[in-house]
C-alpha cells in the first residue's frame, strides 16, 4: 500500500509542480494549449494500449469491457454535468477560478478527472506488482496544464502563493490515496471485474478528454495543439514499446 501512495503522489505531484509553474512564471495562453495537447495526446495512448487493450484482453469474449467503458462514460459525463452546474464547467480555462465560490466545485472537478487515473495506477500494481510506466508519464504530463490553468485564476484572485500551493498538495494527496484504493479494493476483485474496472477508468478519461482537454487545447494552442497531440501519442507509444521489449 505504501508503494501504491508513493507512485500515486509521484504521478499526481505535476498539479503541485503546475502551481508553482503559475505562481513564478506567466505562461501565454498558447504555451498552455500547446501541453495540454501534447498531454492528451499521450493520454489517448495509454487509454487505447494500457487500459482498454488490456481490459479487453483479461475479458475476452464476456462484455465486460465494452460495459465498464460505457458506464464509465457515462458517469464521468453526468458527474462532470453536475459539478459544471456549481460553476467549474470551464476548469480548465486560463484564470477560471477568480472568483472564490468557484474554487471548490472547480477541486472536484479536478479530483473527478484524477480518481480514475490514479485508481488504475494501484490495479497495475496489484495485477503485474510495477506501475505502467506509460501511464504514469501520461497522468503527469497532463496534470500540469490543468494546475497551471488553476492556478493562474487564484493568483488573478488574489490567493497566496503558500494557499495555492497548499490546495494543490491536498488535491495531490487525495488522488495518491485513490491510487492506494485502487490497489487495496479490487486486490480480491476477479478478471472479469478488472477487466470492467480498466476500461470504465478508459471511457472515463476519455470523455473528459472529448469534453474539456483537447477542445481547450485548440482553443489555447490553435493547430500546434495538434501537431504536439500526434508528438504526445508517440512518445507516450515509445514508451509502452520500450516497457515490453
């Protein structure tokens, strides 16, 4: 378990990173576009070749896969639907948390898009005993432009630096303590759920792609968000690559 929170926390410590990113430095709108692209990018790849390839793989011919990764659409969309509601629906805008009221709902969006993540970081080690390298790059790399977007509206805000840091330490923390979930709940859990559980955190991810990431990566980046989306998918299937040589 102690491993599980180590490597949740190394994968989630980028939202830590992004903040002080925002907090030293002003980065132009299309810098962030263009990492968010290159983050869903590799995010693309370890939801097609470590989650759903794998899932379809341990449930081979029993419809759980195909199950989970609707279901797991499906809640990350009304869930996402719900928090919009409170305020958070464009999180991932440069400077959308200035206002206070929206700081909240805006964190539970954020631990909404990380949970599943983390949670299939604990399964890999439960299932093989080593984290998926490729995963593990993919969830860092995407959590920076989503910090770096938060917390530029704080510091717009008027929030301290030590405040700003602070949120996005608990954030870190909570999702590490999913990837511990992760590997701690489903330990007695059978192939055919496993197989469920990976491709529900597939369809996921992947509509919180669809819906948030990659459209305010073309909205920031313009077309270079696409030029280092393709860049993301190919380091991310180097990686995958060099993990099973």
């Amino acid at each position: 378990m102690v491993n599980a929170f180590i490597w949740g926390l190394l994968a989630t410590s980028s939202l830590i990173l992004g903040g002080i990113i925002a907090i030293q430095f002003t980065l132009s709108n299309r810098t962030i576009g263009i990492i968010m692209g290159f983050g869903a990018g590799t995010l693309i790849s370890a939801i097609s070749y470590e989650l759903v390839f794998e899932a379809v793989k341990m449930g081979k011919g029993t419809g759980f896969p195909a199950f989970g990764f609707f279901v797991g659409a499906a809640t990350f969309f009304f869930s996402d639907k719900l928090i919009g509601n409170f305020g958070a629906s464009n999180r991932l805008k440069v400077g959308a948390a200035k206002s206070s009221s929206l700081v909240i709902p805006m964190v539970l969006a954020i631990i909404l898009d990380g949970v599943p993540e983390s949670i299939v970081l604990g399964l890999g080690l439960f299932e093989g005993g080593s984290v998926s390298l490729a995963m593990l790059v993919a969830i860092f790399i995407s959590n920076l432009p989503e910090a770096v977007a938060g917390s530029s509206g704080m510091k717009e805000g008027g929030w301290s630096q030590k405040k700003i840091v602070l949120l996005w330490v608990i954030i870190a923390l909570l999702c590490a303590l999913s990837t511990v979930a992760g590997f701690a709940l489903f330990s007695g859990a059978s192939k055919e759920w496993l197989s469920f559980i990976q491709a529900f955190a597939g369809g996921a991810i992947l509509m919180m792609l669809a819906n948030s990431m990659i459209p305010e990566a073309y909205e920031h980046g313009g077309k270079l968000a696409g030029v280092f989306t393709v860049l993301g998918f190919f380091v991310s299937v180097c990686v995958v690559v060099l993990e099973n040589l």
